[in-house]
C-alpha cells in the first residue's frame, strides 16, 4: 500500500529535478503580459498540489499529472483576464461618454515622441517597477488583485508604484530640460 507521503516524495523530486523546464514551458505559454509570471504559476500549482497529495490518491504519471495542472492553471488566468479586460474597457467608454456630455470631447492624445520616450524609461526601470506600472496603469489591475494573485501586500505594491513614477517623472522632466 502507497503510504500518505508517496505523492509528496515524488511531486518534491519531480520539482527539484524539472523546475527549469516546467518554468521554460508556462513561460513559453504566458509571453504577453507584466502581471504574469512562470515562477509565480509554476510556485502556485506546486503549493495546490502538495497541500492536497497527502488526501489524493497516488499519482503514477507524475509529469503528465503536473504539466496538466500548469496548463489548467494558466488557461485559468487567460479566461479571468480577458472576462476583466472586457469589463474595463467597457466601463472606461462608458465613464468617458458620461464625461463628454459635461465637458465636450477631451484631447488626451500625447505626441508621440512622449510616448517614446515614455516606453524607454519604463523598460529601464527595475523589473519591479516595471511590473507595478505596466499591472496598475496599462492592464488595468487594482492592488488588491495584484495583491492576491502575487501575495505582495498592497502597501508594498502602492510604495513600488510610488517609486516608480517618480522615477519615471524624474527621467521625462530631465529629458525634457536636456532637450530644451
């Protein structure tokens, strides 16, 4: 009879031995956004399946048993991402409809130089204020999602957003005044 720690054995060697292709593969599956990490699904499916493998019943095929639970996992994340990103999208038209009828049509357009150089200061920020910006500002997050999904507490994640666009501010305004 398999005792209650087989799975646990096996799932922790399994993941000692093929963490870089298990990371290599989510990866190869989650290229398109900031908020999306391979450790962090890789980290996540492994803490769901070793906080369930003492109640399970043994697991023969330990690779096709973990690669299918990355896979869910991330086909998870796809699905409640494009289900939010309607759902904001949706509302941001509505929110700027309602704003017109107040105050007429808005030009919120920016040269584009600006967003050149916008896009440049981000890429050399540091990949944690790279990340806050592109979660809260472009994909739409609130801290208390990316709270959640990453176990960064949301004091951290407003203090690195902070930092972060006075980084930003300070690499335009110096730009700015060097070109002027």
């Amino acid at each position: 009879m398999i005792s209650e720690k087989e799975n646990q054995k096996k799932l922790k060697t399994f993941f000692d031995d093929e963490y870089h292709s298990l990371r290599a593969y989510a990866q190869s599956r989650i290229d398109d956004a900031a908020d999306r990490d391979a450790e962090d699904i890789i980290q996540d499916v492994a803490l769901k399946l070793f906080s369930r493998s003492e109640t399970a019943s043994p697991i023969h095929n330990i690779a096709g048993f973990v690669y299918n639970a990355i896979r869910n996992r991330i086909i998870d994340i796809m699905r409640t991402r494009k289900i939010r990103i309607h759902l904001e999208n949706e509302m941001e038209t509505r929110f700027t409809e309602f704003t017109e009828q107040f105050y007429g049509p808005s030009d919120n357009s920016y040269s584009e130089q600006m967003r050149a150089s916008l896009k440049k200061a981000i890429i050399r920020l540091k990949p944690d204020h790279q990340n806050i910006i592109k979660a809260i500002d472009f994909e739409g997050y609130t801290y208390r999602e990316l709270s959640e999904e990453t176990g960064i507490p949301e004091g951290t994640l407003m203090s690195r957003r902070h930092r972060a666009v006075t980084l930003l501010f300070k690499e335009l305004k110096t730009q700015k005044e060097f070109k002027n």
